[in-house]
C-alpha cells in the first residue's frame, strides 16, 4: 500500500501542446516565510540606497532584461500560448514601465516643501514619501510580465523590496526576471520568487511582514485575498478584470473601429482584463461597422504557428465559460454572425462575433475572457453611455467619434478607471497615466505617479522656524491673544463671495 506524498514540485506547461516546460518547486508557508523574512533585511538596505542608486541599479535591470527581450517572450510564448510577437510587444511594455519608475520615483515621492498656511507662517511643512518595506505582488497568467511589472517596478522604485508568487500556469517566467534581477543587484535579495499554487500565494497575503500585497486576478480569488490580508489588516491594492465596451459613435472611422474593436477582443485569445467584449454602436453606422468587423474576423486564424492571429486559451477551464456564454447567447434569441459553439476547438477557440444578445444574457454580463464579441446597436451616444455602464465592473473603455468635444464628453462619462478615444487601450503604453478600476474591477492604482506613491506612505513633518507671539497650543493664552486670532481669523475667511 503506497503512501500519497505532497507535491514537491510542479510542471509549467505548454497549453498548444500539452509539453513541459519546466519543473518548478511549490514553496511552502515556511519558504515564503524565508523569502519575506530576507526581503525584510534587503529592503532595509534598498530603502538607505537613497535615490540615485536605487535608480541606477533600476535602469541596469531594465537593460539586462532589454537584451534578454527575445529570451523572455519565447518562454512567454511557451508557457500561455500567445504569439511570439505579442509576447514581445508584452515585455516592450513591462520595460517601459520600468524604465519610467526608476526615472521618476524621485520626483514624485522625494521630499518637498509645502506651504504652512498664514496662521502657521512660523513652520517649516515637508512632505516627503518612506518606502512601505515589503511588498507581496500575486501576478495572472494572461501578461505575466507587463501586467506584475506594473507593481514590481514601481514597489521597487519607491524603495521597498520585493515577493512575487506568478500564476501556476507561467512560473518561469518569473524566475526568469528574477535571475536577471539577481545578476544586476546581487549584493541583496531585493526581489524574490515564490512558486507554487493557490496555498503559495496565501501565505504571502496572510504573512504578518509583509507591508502590502498587489493582487491581479478574478474576483473571487480576490476576495480570498483580501481576508488573508484582513488577519493582519495589511492593505492591497487588486485589479479584478472587467466587462469592457467600446463605443462606435456616428461620423468615426469605421475601418479604424473595427480593426482596433477585433484587436482588443481577439489578441491574446481575447485573455485580456482591458480587453473589448461588448460593442455599442449608434444606428446610423451600425451595418457598416458591423459588415467591416465581420469581413475582418473570419480572417483570423488561431494556432501556435508564427502565421497564427492568436494562440490557445492559456487555461483549460476558461473552455467551458466561453462555450457556456455562446450558448447562452444563442438559446436567448442572439445570432453568430461569426463563428458559434463550434467555434470551441480545444485548446482553441476561433473568432466569434454575436448580435442581437439580450443585455441578460451571461455573455454581456459576465466576463468571457475568450475571444468572443458581442455588438449591440444603439439609438444615440447617451444610449451607448448608458449600456456600457450598465455593468458591476469599471476597468477600462474605449470611443470611436469624429467628434473631439464629444468623444471627450463621452469618455468622462464612462464608469471606468481609464479610457481610450479612437484607439484601444493607448493608456497601458503611457506609463505616466495610473491603471486600475472601480466597482469589482478592483480598487487602487498602479503605473505613473499614483502607482508609485500606492507603494509608499507620506509622512508629513513640521519644524518650527521662530516663535509666534501666540501660541494656541499653550494653556498660557490670554483671552486677549484668543480674540486677536478669532478676528484674524474672520478677516481671512469671512467674507462672502460672489458667482
């Protein structure tokens, strides 16, 4: 009678052709109690490194990784599926990312001065911003370098150190970044790799020591997280996908539309948070644009090949979600004008474009993650407002006008965290604008100023400069002194304005 054992490691996988990888260890509770309790010591030293050293050590990092860019996006390619190309264009992105945080941590969280104020003229106010210590970041699968770097870098640029646990499905490519990180700080273990499955990354977000936990994944997984952290009321700032539209309004380009529309819900095998899954467009243009995404969708091909669109889904249980969400399209009175059910060819799914879908059905509702669109037509502009916020989730969005003013109008409009017109997803390349959703797309931000300073918390300091000829805080005021400050008081702010 043999006796089960606990996996001591696990296999990163291929999911076009089911071939290992690698080997990887699973790092249990003790190991990622050792990974923290090193960061603790390294971030000490990371954070007394002060800012330019921090910042040349950062942008060596950045050139390592740009002269292993090939070797990076081939074990990408291998361990999701995607396409070689999109694999590079992915690590393009995570090393601009970083390249903008080592840049700019300085600027944004060194320490400046501020002004007191007329009733305290006698400080010295700075504000300046310390460095957290440790940070947990829980990366997904879909861009398992660009999206984690978004945290990573910007943590590290702040001046903490380091833990990242990435998904099962591509641990190398997080060992990867780590060896490369090693080879250009080795003098401390800054940043660190854990790998492993659901338990690895509970540890990490339950771990007393660590200061916060960066969190990208679903909802429910989410919120697991958030408990583990909630033991030791450590915070977390999550991004939870989304259920994004896109808005083709009258008078936009229609080519433009639906080449950018059939992108951002195909690329990747439509295995992106900010991708596009639903399309509302106005009357007047909704049969050209309709006729236009079709023509360019049936011309996709999925495969693993260097000639395919896209490659497979990365997890096999996402199969039967999209498959589900076709069919209830379908069963609920929607037509594919693209593709259908059978459009499920594991470990592929070809393009599917539906119309006509009810606004209950799962495949509006829930976020399909596949590479599936629905497009609706609509009355007006409010009209597409209107519906693409209909939804609990708020990540991202995209509008299509001829129209500047409108556009612009349209795009504050949108219950989301970032907004592109008469583009997809432009925000992601621009490191200095923050990325992050409401509603359960999550809460906080990464990227630019606003991501740097989540990692980090500000510290406020006076310092008393002369001394004033009253002084509040004192129970030596005399009710003389106390009438002087009442009536400069209401000389300052006491008067009445006018529109």
């Amino acid at each position: 009678m043999s006796v089960a054992t606990e996996r001591t490691t696990f296999p990163s996988l291929n999911p076009a052709t089911g071939e290992v990888v690698a080997e990887h260890p699973v790092h249990d509770a003790a190991a990622v109690a050792e990974a923290v309790s090193k960061a603790r010591d390294a971030a000490a030293w990371w954070g007394e490194l002060g800012w330019k050293e921090r910042r040349v050590r950062l942008l060596n990092v950045k050139g390592a990784l740009t002269r292993n860019l090939n070797r990076m996006a081939e074990l990408i390619h291998q361990e999701t599926g995607k396409t070689l190309q999109d694999a590079q264009i992915e690590t393009i992105m995570a090393i601009s990312h970083l390249d903008w945080a080592a840049r700019h941590a300085a600027k944004v969280l060194g320490p400046r001065t501020v002004f007191p104020g007329v009733l305290s003229l006698n400080q010295k106010a700075v504000l300046e911003y310390q460095p957290l210590g440790v940070v947990g970041v829980i990366g997904p699968w879909n861009y398992p370098i660009f999206t984690p770097m978004g945290s990573i870098a910007y943590a590290l640029a702040a001046g903490n150190a380091v833990v990242f646990k990435p998904s099962e499905y591509t641990p190398g490519v997080g060992v990867l970044l780590a060896e490369l990180f090693t080879t250009v700080i080795p003098e401390r273990p800054v940043f660190q790799v854990v790998t492993g499955f659901g338990a690895t990354g509970g540890a990490l977000a339950s771990s007393p020591d660590v200061d916060k936990v960066a969190f990208t994944g679903s909802g429910p997984t989410a919120k697991k997280v958030m408990a583990a952290c909630a033991e030791n009321l450590t915070p977390i700032v999550a991004e939870c996908g989304g259920k994004d539209a896109c808005i083709v309004d009258s008078g936009a380009d229609l080519e433009a539309a639906a080449d950018s529309a059939l992108w951002g819900a195909m690329a990747n095998a439509g295995q992106t948070c900010i991708g596009v899954e639903r399309v509302y467009v106005v009357d007047d243009a909704y049969d050209a644009f309709l006729a236009k995404l079709t023509e360019r969708a049936a011309r996709l091909r999925p495969g693993f090949d260097r000639e395919a669109a896209y490659g497979p889904i990365t997890m096999p249980s996402q199969l039967d979600i999209i498959e589900r969400h076709i069919r209830d399209a379908l069963d609920k009175g929607g037509k594919a004008v693209v593709g259908g059910p059978e459009s499920v060819r594991r470990p592929y799914v070809e393009p599917v474009v539906l119309t006509d879908v009810p606004d209950d059905s799962a495949a509006v509702r829930e976020e399909t993650f596949g590479p599936t669109i629905t497009v609706h037509r609509v009355r007006d502009l409010d009209e597409a407002v209107e519906k693409a916020n209909a939804t609990n989730y708020g990540l991202a969005g995209s509008i299509f006008s001829g129209d500047r003013s409108r556009a612009m109008d349209a795009a504050r409009r949108m219950r989301s965290g970032m907004t592109s017109i008469n583009a997809f997803a432009a925000f992601a390349m621009v490191a200095a604008l923050p990325f992050g959703g409401v509603g359960e797309s999550g809460f906080g931000r990464i990227h630019g100023a606003d991501g740097l300073r989540e990692f980090a918390r500000p510290k406020a300091i006076t310092r008393q400069r002369f001394a004033l000829p009253t002084n509040l805080a004192s129970f030596d005021r005399t009710e003389k002194q106390m009438a002087q400050i009442l009536q400069l008081v209401t000389m300052i702010h006491g008067k009445r304005y006018k529109r």
